[in-house]
C-alpha cells in the first residue's frame, strides 16, 4: 500500500520558517511535489523535484522563499519554508508519481500551515 505521510505544518508568525516533510511507503517515485489549498481557492502548485537528479521547479510566488529537496535514501521529500506571508497560510499536500510527466497519482492528507500577521 502506497502512503504518503506529511508533516511539520503549524502556526509561525509572518517572516518566519517552517519545514514540511512528506515520508513515502510503499514505493519509489519519479518526482514528488508539494501543493497547497487556501481556503476558498483552487489547489495550487508549489514546488516539485525530480528524485534521480533533483531538479526542481517552484511557483512564481514562492521562489527565493521555499526550497524542495529529497532524501532517497529515507524515501521522504522537504519543503523548506522560509520568510513566510499570511498569503503562505494553506493546507499543503505532499503528492507523488511514478511518471516523469502528467499529473500525480498519489497524494497525502494535507498538513496545516497557519501564518500570522
């Protein structure tokens, strides 16, 4: 059974950092991305990285800000969150697929990232 797991969401003020972690069981991924969900908004894409060579891509609203990185060897993905925005506040989703391309086939249940003004 394939679960991905997220974790490290909370409540940080404006201009501070949070680190998100996604464990993967079950199997290996081509690439691993992180959304998020605003309330009221549509899911938007944030950041994805390639698991064999780590080549990333970001939104346009989190460049500079967040970094996406992975450890193959624990099977787990990072989004490090840093100079965070009230904007920033969403429940972000960890998702996975074993494609290079096309949308993901898997996702995880969402952590909550608060930030305070």
């Amino acid at each position: 059974q394939v679960q991905l797991v997220e974790s490290g969401g909370g409540l940080v003020q404006a201009g501070g950092s949070l680190r998100l972690s996604c464990a993967a069981s079950g199997r290996t991924f081509s690439r691993s991305g992180w959304l998020r969900q605003a309330p009221g908004k549509e899911r938007a894409f944030v950041a994805q990285i390639t698991q064999s060579t780590g080549t990333t891509y970001y939104a346009d609203s989190v460049k500079g800000r967040f970094t996406i990185s992975r450890d193959n060897a624990k099977n787990t993905v990072y989004l490090q969150m840093n100079s965070l925005k009230p904007e920033d506040m969403a429940v972000y989703y960890c998702a996975a697929s074993g494609l290079s391309l096309g949308s993901y086939e898997y996702w995880g249940r969402g952590t909550q990232v608060t930030v305070s003004s």
